[in-house]
C-alpha cells in the first residue's frame, strides 16, 4: 500500500467516525436554494400523475419518480384577482371589520413566524408503528399516513431548509420572533427533541440511531452541520400531543417505555387501532426503517405467528421516552434549558418546572402594547378518551382567563398561541366547523368573545392552512371577534410555515398579513426528495377528510385579515409601530 492509499483509508476511517465525534470537513451541510420566495410570490405546484397510471402502494417509494408521483414544478404566486394580469397575492377578509374602508397601512406593529408538526422522526426505533402505514395499499385513508410517509427519512433535513429559509426572509424584513406551534417530535423520544432543538441552534446533527445504519453513504442518514436560526430572532415553543404521547395518541406505559429503548421490534394488533387501548395488544411486528437503503425500506414486520423469535434492532439508549409516570411534560420542557440560541427555556421558566405546567405568557417587542399568550390544551393524566383531543382542566382555563384580563384590563392586543385548534372551519371554502377537543368549545369560544384585545388564536396539530373567522355573537360589538389560523406540518405536503407581518392601518384597525412560505430546497437534496415524497403521498392515499384548503392543488392560503378594536385600543395603539414605506 502507497503512502497516498494509506493516508486516504485513514481519512476514510475518521470521517466514518464521524457519528460519533463529527470533525470539520466530514460531516455535509444542505444548502438551501439560491432564491427564496413566500407562496405569495412563487409556490410548489404538484405535476398530475399521467392517466392511467399505475397504482402504487405508499411503501412503494421506489417507483414514485419514475411512474411521475411526486413530481413538482414552481408556479406564480397566489392571486385571488379575478385580473390575471394584476394579481392580488392576499385575500382581504373583512369579516370582523364591517364597514371597513380601504384604509391602507399605517405602521409594522409586530412579525413573527409559526412553524409546527414537525415530527421530527427516529425511523429506526423499535418502538413505532410503522407497520400500520406501510402496509396499507393505494387508496387508502390519509390518516395512516400519521403511522407511515416516505417524509419520515428526512425529517430533520426539512427542518433544517426551513429554518435557512426563515433566516433569508429576516434579511428582507426582520421578524421579531418565532415559534413552534408543538409536535416537534413524533413519538417524545428523547433523541427526537434533541435532533430539533439542534438543529435550531445550529449543531451537527447525526439523524439515526441504533446501528446507524447507512450513515456513511446515504444522504438522509449522514451527519450534517445545521445552519441554525440566525442569534437575533427569539424562539419559542408549545406543547403538542405527539411531545408527550405515544404516536400522539396514546399515554406512556411500561411497555412502551420499554420498546423505545429495547431492541424488540413493537408488536401490537392491526386489527384494532383505536387508541389508547391498541397499545397493550398484540399480534403484527411494526418495523423499522432499513437506514442502509436509498428509498428507505421498512422492514421486520409481519404476523407475530411467522416470527420464530422476535425481530430485533440495536438498542439506543437515546431513544428513551421524555414522559414518565409521574408526568408527560416535566422532562420534555427541562431540554428548553439545553440550547445555545435564545431566550434560554424558549419561553418556559423555572417556575413552569416547579409546577409542571406548560403555559406561559411573554411580550415580544418592546414599546408594542402586545402578548403573546402560549397555552397548553393537550390532554392530561390517565383516562382521556382522546389524548390527541384538545383539553383544558380547571387550572389551565383559571390561568388563561387571568391572563386574558391582564391583557385587556391594561390595553394590551393579545395573540393565543396553542398546539390544538378552537372550533376551525373544516377549510377555507367548507365553513363547516370540527369540534376537536373533549372541552366545551361553545362555552370557551363566548368566554374569549369577552376579551376585544385579543386578535388570534393560532394553532397546528390538523397540518392545514385553513383560516376561521370567529365572530362576535353580538353584531353591535364586532370588536369581540378573533382570527383562527392554522399553520400546516413540516412533516406532510405541503411543509409549509407560516409568517405573521401585524399592521396598524390608518384607521386604526388591525390587518394581519398571513402568508405561507415552501421552504426553499435545493434540488437532490434530501429536503428536495421528501417534498417529493410528501407530494407522492398526497396523491396516492384517499381523500383527506378536512379537504385541501384554499388552492386544492399548492395549498398555499395568504389572507389579510382585518379586525376592528376598542376605542380605547385604537387611541392606545394611534401612535404605535414602525411606520411603514
């Protein structure tokens, strides 16, 4: 062997070792695309798979390319203008603002992003049930989709475009903050939070476990430097189902504890899903994601019966659930504490830790008369019918309604910021409403109506777009209504996130700008294949039930939602802003 061969199998040697002390030079970085545009602008416009087409199950992912699932091209821009040739990117919603002229905008009083449903994924844990989506063939109900997409390989990688895409539109317009909306993780392993929370502060992510299987030679397994949330924007978070839950709907027991961290494949019956109970039986093993394969297959599943020993993974220590016995969110909130970008917590206190409770409220701009109000409405405790229902027990709604009345008693606008939806429209042309919680959503809904100052109620958890306007039951006093805005999943098409830009026009009412933004992927990377998968999927399962929102093919809604105000608001706000160009 040459002096030359011996030196490259050396370096060969190191970069494998990688995984477990990343060097410079040996670990990739995704880049994302050049330009950066918001659906306003330009968007993601699925190509239709040719008629006749052959039909394909989702495990399938091999053939998406080339029988042309999945395939995409950029579009312009939304345009609710009748005038292709003068296109108008917002929809103006003036439902909580009758009377409203066209009054222009006056000055920028806060900006801010959502991103949510991120389900940052370790598909190569034993403890998932996989099984129960990829097994499913072409037709079927979307919602195995939640158990099983070809996305789940590049969960991180996607996180990663989107946070480079949000730090490009901050060199336009500076946001003041950002926040996610919950279900960072998929199944609350430890990892999972982990890999989310790094790849915000800009660490080297390793995005497998266990064996690390393909970590060297497949692009979705190898490490990679994350580029981080530029240091100037704060960041907060909110509490989902799938941050505390099994699979986001079922409460930690001993065995699933002990499946994250074990090496037995999970086992459990497909025949009976409904959670939580689905969790203590038994009979199909659910599978893994094989990391050593480009398309990411699923293997070791199938009926107990066939197995004459249970299949088996490399156990990973890292694996283990953030819930415990005692609490479902102590653990998951105390990692906030372990970053490197700020505020340190991402909103969350000691004091949340000394009480367990997972809400809180902060005002992000100095001078704004503005509050942000985060609040926890998952589930609690055993016994929940539903635990990836909305729920509010006697301490969460006394603390909301007590924050809501500081905000209004000392003229502040205020901004609900919670993981579950309130009572939202099943999408923006079916004004048909899905009750989504076990709470009373009638008696909250006139309970927030109390409150004029507050603006929005902003959520994830459907991973839709969809806007509901929530008036006032009283048409003499249309300033108790509130905006409802969903932001859809980083996980499913259309990975999108959103932007808030909160305006002050000249009349003193509010105009919200809200605008969806496709991560900017650069072509081959593994950002770029899961838009591709995310969109192959979409078309090979059924129809969703909450239908496609807004434009049924890019999924993009931008609105500008105009909300009247209190006198007494209008005056304290008159002067308030950053004025606008």
């Amino acid at each position: 062997m040459s002096p030359h061969d011996g030196m490259m199998k050396l370096i060969g040697v190191i970069c494998a070792l990688a995984l477990l002390l990343p060097l410079s030079g040996c670990v990739d970085e995704w880049p994302i695309a050049k330009d950066v545009y918001t659906t306003a602008e330009q968007q993601v416009i699925p190509v239709p798979v040719p008629a006749g087409t052959k039909q394909i199950a989702p495990a399938e992912v091999s053939q998406y390319k080339t029988l042309g699932y999945g395939a995409w091209t950029a579009g312009p821009g939304t345009n609710y203008s009748l005038d292709p040739k003068n296109p108008r990117p917002y929809d103006k919603r003036v439902e909580l603002a009758p009377g409203h002229t066209d009054a222009t905008g006056a000055a920028r009083l806060l900006s801010f992003f959502s991103i949510t449903d991120i389900h940052i994924t370790d598909k190569e844990s034993p403890g998932l049930a996989m099984y129960v989506g990829s097994s499913v063939e072409y037709g079927a109900s979307p919602q195995f989709q939640a158990y099983y997409s070809p996305t789940v390989l590049a969960t991180t990688q996607v996180l990663d475009a989107a946070i480079q895409t949000v730090n490009a539109l901050h060199k336009r317009t500076p946001f003041d903050f950002g926040i996610s909306l919950g279900d960072d993780t998929n199944c609350t392993q430890y990892n999972e939070l982990r890999w989310f929370i790094d790849v915000l502060d800009g660490k080297v992510i390793t995005p497998s476990s266990g064996a690390h299987d393909g970590a060297d030679k497949i692009d979705y397994q190898k490490p990679f430097k994350a580029a981080g949330l530029d240091k100037a924007i704060p960041w907060y978070q909110t509490l989902g189902n799938h941050d505390q839950f099994w699979q986001g709907g079922a409460l930690e027991n001993v065995k699933t504890m002990q499946a994250h961290i074990g090496n037995t494949v999970f086992n459990m019956d497909i025949n009976n899903l409904a959670m939580p109970a689905s969790v203590d039986t038994y009979g199909t093993y659910m599978g893994v994601v094989d990391g050593s394969t480009p398309y990411g297959d699923v293997i070791k599943t199938g009926l107990e019966e066939t197995y004459e020993v249970p299949p088996t993974v490399v156990a990973d220590p890292d694996r283990h659930s953030l819930a415990t016995f005692e609490s479902s969110s102590l653990n998951w909130m105390s990692e906030f504490f372990k970053t490197t970008s700020k505020p340190v917590g991402h909103g969350f206190s000691q004091a949340n830790l000394d009480a367990d409770f997972a809400s809180y409220s902060f005002e992000p701009k100095s001078g704004i008369p503005l509050k942000i109000i985060v609040l926890d409405d998952t589930c609690k405790g055993e016994g929940q019918p539903n635990f990836a229902a909305g729920c509010l027990d006697n301490a969460r709604s006394t603390w909301l309604k007590n924050e809501l009345a500081e905000g209004q008693n000392n003229g502040k606008l205020m901004i609900i910021a919670a993981h579950i939806p309130l009572l939202p429209q099943t999408s923006i042309t079916d004004t048909t409403i899905v009750p989504l919680s076990v709470m009373n959503d009638t008696q909250l809904l006139s309970d927030l109506h109390a409150y004029p100052n507050l603006l929005l109620w902003i959520s994830g958890h459907r991973h839709v777009s969809v806007v509901t306007p929530q008036p006032s039951a009283d048409p003499s006093a249309p300033e108790q209504g509130f905006w409802e805005v969903e932001t859809s999943s980083l996980r499913d098409f259309p990975q999108q996130f959103r932007t808030f830009d909160i305006r002050r026009n000249t009349d003193n009412t509010i105009s919200i700008f809200v605008t969806n933004v496709d991560p900017a992927v650069r072509e081959g990377s593994p950002a770029a294949k899961s838009r591709a998968y995310g969109i192959g999927v979409k078309e090979i399962f059924g129809a969703y039930p909450y239908f496609s929102p807004g434009d049924p093919t890019s999924e993009a809604y931008n609105a500008e939602l105009v909300k009247v105000l209190t006198p007494q608001m209008q005056t304290i706000i008159a002067t308030c802003g950053t004025p606008l160009e």
